[in-house]
C-alpha cells in the first residue's frame, strides 16, 4: 500500500500518533509534504520502519523542516507550489492519510487535500486529533 499523508503543521495529537505508529508498517511507501508538523512526524515513523519515504517539498521553504536528502530510504522530488504538490500526492498513492487538528473547514490545505482526494475516488482515513477514525 502506498500512502500519501496531509495534517496540521502542529503536530500529531498522541492519539494520531499512536494509530500512525500502529498502521505505518503495513504501508509500501511514504509520500509527504516535508512541512512542519504531520509530515515530519509520519516521516519519522516511516523511518524508523524501514518504509521508504518520498518527499514533495513546496517552493516556499519557509515551513520545510526536514532538509536532509541523504537518506537511503528517502527519495526527495523537485519543489512545487502548495496545491499542485497536495495533488501529487493524492496522485501517487493508493489512501490518503489525513491528521487535521480540528473540523472540516475551508481555507485548509489538509481538508483540501482530502476533499481533492475524495473527488478522484482515493481512499481517505481521516484520523481525527482525539484518534476517532473517519474513512471517506
């Protein structure tokens, strides 16, 4: 399975943390958006098991955490802009994770992420902040 990720640039809740924990092994590969927040912590987990990691950084580094392209695991992809990076991600993998910090709004990129994915019939699991788990 291949599986993209999107989420809030706060972090994973404990709650997402532990289900990401429990799910990432039975994953294929990795792709994320090497922001601060969910990207760096599902990019960790990935690490540490053994998945391989592909990053799709935005041109607006200012929010990149992870910079470290010396990773055998990691394959890093040239940058692009917010929402055509989101869509490739959703393109390239076969569900999409998602960790919002709180309720479907607009003006979010991680619940446009998910509504772009829904709309070109991926499956997406949406583990919300206190670890109840939606799948659209």
């Amino acid at each position: 399975m291949i599986v993209g990720v999107t989420g809030n640039r706060g972090g994973l809740s404990a709650q997402q943390h532990l289900w990401l924990i429990s799910q990432i092994k039975g994953a294929r590969a990795l792709h994320h958006g090497a922001c601060v927040g969910a990207d760096t912590d599902a990019h960790l987990a990935a690490r540490d098991a053994g998945v391989a990691i592909i990053v799709h950084p935005p041109t607006d580094m200012r929010l990149v955490e992870l910079r470290d392209t010396s990773e055998s695991l990691v394959h890093w992809l040239q940058p692009l802009p917010y929402m055509e990076r989101n869509h490739n991600i959703v393109n390239a993998c076969d569900v999409l994770w998602a960790f919002p910090s709180g309720p479907e709004r607009v003006r979010s990129g991680t619940w446009a992420t998910v509504r772009y994915a829904v709309k070109n019939k991926k499956t997406v699991v949406i583990v919300h902040p206190l670890g109840t788990v939606e799948v659209r």
